[in-house]
C-alpha cells in the first residue's frame, strides 16, 4: 500500500471484499479487493478467503460510481 497509514493498517487486519457486477455490456464480472499482510490489492475473480460478497446489476454499479444512485439507498 503506497499510504503508510493505509499500510498500518493492512498489517493489522485482513478482508477479502468479493464484487460481481452482472448483466454489463461484457457480461457478469467478478472482481475483489484483498488487504492483509500490509498490503491492499485489487484484481479480478473473487477475494480469497471472501469475508464479503457483493452483487449488483451494471445499471446499479454504474449508477454508484458516477454519483447518481446514493451507495446506502442502493444495497439496503
């Protein structure tokens, strides 16, 4: 991790964060978000071990990341 206090804390505490997107223009996507060992990566597949799995269609995804649909309203 390039931010020390970001790097702290990875040597602290481990997640695998699992995100599949479907029905996108290239089909059902899976990526994740893994921090352990000091360390935070991102890539495809799933996060291994997988604490957290989330689901969204691409409309949603979409909608989250460019700031027209509220993150909270949109996994309640």
């Amino acid at each position: 991790a390039a931010d020390a206090a970001l790097q702290e804390l990875a040597g602290r505490h481990t997640i695998g964060v699992t995100q599949v997107v479907t029905a996108g223009p290239e089909g059902d996507v899976t990526y994740h978000l893994q921090v352990g060992d000091g360390a935070a990566t991102f890539g495809p597949g799933a996060a291994y071990p997988e604490d957290v799995k989330m689901e969204q269609t691409w409309e949603t995804a979409v909608g989250v990341a460019t700031g027209t649909l509220n993150a909270q309203e949109a996994f309640i």
